[in-house]
C-alpha cells in the first residue's frame, strides 16, 4: 500500500453546517416549523388570546373615557380613570340590583313569547310545504347554534362566563392604569430599528380602537334608549329588556341588529297586528338612525370598515371561535386594517406628523 495521500478534493457531507446550502435549507425549515407552530399555539390558546384582546378594548374604552372627561374636567388621569371606571361598574351593578328581578321575569317572558311565535310561523310554513316534518323551535335553535359553531369554553357555562368577564375586566384595568408599561414591555422584545415604527403603529391602532369603541357606545346608547322609548310609547310588551338587549346585540355589527329585530318583531305581533306594525317601524326607525347618521360618522372619524368585509370576518370568526370571536371580530378586523395603513405610511415616508391624541 501507498503512504501517499489521496489527491482528490474531499467535500462537505449532508451534516456539515458550514456549507451555506445547508445552512439556507435549515433556514428555510426553521421559518416554515416555526410557523405551524405558530399556527398550532393560536389555534390552541384561541380563548386566552380573546380575553386579553377583549381586556385591551375595555382599556381603550376606559381611556378614551377618560381622555374625553379630561377635556371638561382638568384633574390628574388617575383620577379621571377612577371616575370612567367607577361610573361603568355603578351602572352594571345598578342594572343588576334595581332591574334584575323584573328583567328576569320579562326574560322568561320573552322566551316563551318567542316560542310560540315561532312555532305559529313554522306551522304556517308546515301547511304551504315550505317546512317538512313539524319542525318545532327547539329542533330548530340546536340546528342554529350547530351551524353557528362551538360556543367558546371560556363562555359556556355561567360560572365560565362571570370569570370571563373579570377576567376582561382586571386585564382592561391594568392596561388603561399604565398603557406605556405594557407597550414599552413589547417594544423591548423588538429589535432597536423597529421600535420607533412600533411605537407609531401602536399609537395609530389606540387612536382607532378609542374611536371604534367610542362610537360603537354611542351606538348602543342610541340604538337601546330609542328602543325602549318608543316601544314603551307604542305598548309594546317587555319594552325596558328589549331595549337592553337591543343595546347590548349593537355591539355586534350587522347580525346583532339581525336578532334584536326579531326579537322586537316577535314581541310585537304577540300583542296583536297593530303593535307588531308599530314594532317593525319602531326597528326600521332605529336601524335608519343608526346606518345613516351614526356609522358614517363614526366611520369618518375612525375606520372605513365595509360591511361585507365586518360580515365576513364576523362568520369566520365565530364559526372558528364561537361568541367571544363573534363579538371581537369587528375591533380586531379595524386594528388589522390600522396597522396596514401604518406600514404603507411607513413605507412611504408619512409616518411622521404630531402625535395622534
């Protein structure tokens, strides 16, 4: 045997990460792993993701709230804070305390009510073959809520729910106290180049948000007190708990106004042909105010969002998530489109400017 060495030229092997092919390749496999696993954690922490976003409108509400209470009153904002945030909690616990009983009572009320009227259409629709099978209401509320989609787990049962809602709420508190924590606390998890268009971005997205939810409020305010004036002016039955449902279902664009009509439609006709004439023009009044003089305000001042864009996002979104995905889906497609807008003013060199109040 010769003690020459071999002169041939020896190449890197498959398990050499020094040759930049390989290199490139895990690149590429990493960025296409760590997506799918991205994919995989938000699919699986869907409803904690829900409730720190529902905690982050209630602090856009609860500062907007206190920014506008600023501009009459020239206190310190944790003070102004304190007030916004009392007055909401004094509100819930007094629609609790003073109308619980009775709003229980018309609740049942309305259950039944809704129920025979339904059963009375499905009847009709029985005899002219537009319904096969006697189909009852019951048979066909677990078909609806079949089709809508499982219900969040976070939501589905009245212990569930109360935690929830304390949950939003301590995180929504937190957040409205110290904003800049929280953002700062983000920002230092990006690189150093990126913090500054962050900082915009996310000022940009606050700005939309207090505004949305500003006028989403006023909305509901309008939408639920005109409600129960004028169905209590008309004789309409349970005007005061249709006025309530009606004002909080206007928080869920398109479909909430969907359910509360007929809801009021129902109630209506239970108490005779006139009434339920009353009731219909009482809800087309209502709905006339609200698309024609509220949203187009609300849309000039914060997000032009087009409606089959908000229904669209509203189906997928509950189908995917259930009720709490339903509610949010409307805030959540208005911060997405604010962060595009930012980026293509980034890209476009018109991200300076003063700061948005």
């Amino acid at each position: 045997m010769s003690d020459t060495p071999p002169t041939h030229v020896e190449k890197r092997g498959p398990t050499e990460f020094r040759d930049p092919m390989i290199r490139d390749e895990l690149k590429k496999a990493a960025v296409w792993l760590g997506l799918a696993v991205a994919i995989a954690l938000i699919a699986f922490l869907a409803q904690p993701l829900l409730l720190i976003f529902a905690g982050i409108v209630l602090a856009a509400m609860l500062d907007g709230g206190a920014r506008l209470l600023g501009r009459v009153l020239p206190i310190a904002r944790g003070l102004r804070l304190a007030l916004v945030t009392l007055a909401a909690i004094a509100f819930v616990v007094w629609t609790i305390v003073f109308a619980g009983f009775e709003l229980a009572a018309q609740a049942e009320n309305l259950r039944q009510v809704v129920t025979v009227q339904i059963n009375r259409i499905l009847a009709w629709g029985n005899t002219l073959g537009l319904v096969q099978g006697g189909a009852e209401v019951n048979q066909l509320s677990q078909q609806l809520m079949g089709s809508l989609g499982r219900l969040t787990t976070a939501v589905g049962s009245a212990l569930g729910a109360v935690t929830s809602m304390v949950m939003i709420l301590v995180i929504g508190i937190f957040i409205a106290i110290e904003p800049r924590l929280y953002e700062r606390g983000v920002a230092w998890m990006l690189p150093l180049r990126s913090r500054d268009t962050f900082y915009r971005t996310a000022a940009h997205m606050g700005y939309t948000l207090r505004r949305l939810m500003a006028g989403r409020l006023l909305g509901m305010a309008v939408e639920g007190v005109g409600t129960w004036l004028l169905l209590w002016a008309g004789g309409v039955p349970m005007a005061a708990l249709l006025g309530i449902l009606t004002g909080l279902l206007a928080f869920i664009p398109n479909i909430g106004a969907i359910i509360s009509g007929v809801l009021i439609v129902l109630v209506g006709f239970s108490a005779g042909v006139e009434t339920g004439i009353w009731a219909i023009g009482v809800y087309l009044a209502v709905q006339f105010v609200d698309g024609y003089l509220i949203v187009p305000y609300v849309a000039r001042k914060t997000v032009d969002l087009a409606p089959a864009l908000v229904l669209g996002a509203q189906l997928l979104f509950g189908a995917l998530f259930g009720l709490m995905g339903l509610a949010l889906a409307d805030p959540i497609v208005a911060m997405i489109k604010a962060a595009l807008e930012q980026k293509s003013k980034e890209e476009s060199g018109l991200a300076g400017g003063a700061p948005e109040p």
